[in-house]
C-alpha cells in the first residue's frame, strides 16, 4: 500500500530497510531520519520539495539520486555527496561516563575531536527537553564504539552499567568488538564487583591512571586509545 508523507515530520525516524516504493512526498521533512537500505526510494512521487538534512544524507549512505532531486537538492551539492559518505580514519564513539569525572572526560572528548574522531557525550551535546537516557541510547546505537571510563565513581553509576550491559549485548548481536574501557584509577581492577567483570576485563583495558599528573603517560594513552579506534574491517 503506497504510504502518503506529504507534509510529514520525520525528525529521528528510524525508517531503515523500509519500503517506501511509490510513497507520496512533499513538504516533507526528513532531519536525522536513518534511510539505510530503505526500498524504492527512487519511486517516491513528489508533490513538491521537502526538507532532507546533511544528518540524514551522511547517515543514510548512497541515497538514490532521483529521490535527491525530487527532494530539491541542488545539482551541485548532489555531485559532492559521494565523498561525504566515504568512512573516516576512525571509528566514531559514545564517551561513558559518570559526571564526576567530567574533566577526564572534557579532555578525552577534546582531544579525540582534534585529530578527527567523531564522538559523543552528555554533557556537550544532549538536546534540552529531550528525555535523558532515551536520548543517550540512541546515540550509543548511532556510533561504532562505546569508551567507558571505569573509575570507581563511573562504575558505581546505574546509567553507566546500563550502557555497558547493553553494549556486551550488542556485541553478541552483531559479532564485532564495540566496548573499550579506559581506567584513571584502580578500582575497575582490584575492587570492582559485578558479573559482567571477566567480560570488560578480558578486553584491552586503556590506562589513564595519573592522567592530570603525567602528560608523556597521557599522550600515551591517547595514542593507544587511537589505534584501538583505527578503523578497519570488522572480523
């Protein structure tokens, strides 16, 4: 049955692997909605122009150039967009992390951004009057790793460990390794008592420990963090 969009508000749709064969669109607006693998795009009726963001056009991949026109992008900008979708030097992130080691996480964030990882957390770039940790969820589900910083103020946080128990999860979904835990402290090692314990620590655990103290151990740890988030084929 043909789906009639016109004038709808698809903001944060998730419609991947739809099928959208013959949909009616115009005034439509598509902001950060996920189009991946969607069928029939190129069979859409336009009734006019609509709105269609860079968010979705990136995240999407390779949508059909005859939905793009009929969506009203301009001829110029649809000759560039290959190059946008062409996967970066890294994988991008979700910074984990509990607020009382915000300036750990104020410094990882900053420094990954400058060398060109794309990440994420709360504290920069939550939307105000979003619900919170549906908000934090779905970006986790959006970017290819989940650093957590195990303190042992972070590892005593409900939201953390929720994160981490939903990132172990979809690791077993999906076959590929998505966690990287980093450490400015002890207690993940020594004192730390949870079931999902062997399952972090069999993982490549980053050192942080010093971190405001050392800068050359800091550096190091960078650059460990960085090869750690090289992208490459998953296994």
């Amino acid at each position: 049955m043909r789906a009639h969009l016109t004038q709808a508000n698809l903001c944060n749709a998730d419609l991947t692997a739809a099928d959208c064969t013959e949909a009616v669109v115009g005034a439509t607006i598509f902001g950060e909605t996920m189009l991946r693998n969607a069928v029939g795009l190129e069979t859409c009726i336009h009734h006019g122009r609509s709105v269609i963001d860079l968010a979705t056009i990136v995240a999407s991949d390779n949508l059909p150039t005859a939905f793009l026109r009929g969506c009203g992008c301009p001829e110029r900008v649809i000759k560039h967009l290959p190059s946008l979708a062409e996967p970066g030097q890294f994988y991008s992130c979700f910074i984990s992390h509990s607020s009382e080691d915000r300036a750990f996480a104020d410094q990882l964030h900053g420094d990954l951004q400058d060398v060109g990882v794309r990440c994420w957390y709360f504290w920069e770039d939550a939307k105000w009057g979003e619900p919170l940790w549906e908000e934090i969820d779905q970006n986790i589900r959006g970017y290819d790793k989940l650093i957590v910083i195990c303190s042992e103020i972070s590892l005593q946080s409900g939201p953390v460990l929720r994160e981490v128990e939903r990132v172990l999860q979809r690791e077993d979904a999906e076959r590929k390794s998505i966690l990287l835990p980093i450490t400015i402290d002890n207690h993940l090692f020594n004192t730390w008592k949870h079931p999902r314990k062997a399952d972090v620590l069999a993982k490549v655990v980053g050192d942080f420990r010093k971190w405001d103290a050392d800068a050359r151990r800091y550096r190091a740890g960078i650059a460990r963090l960085l090869r750690a988030l090289q992208r490459r084929a998953d296994k």
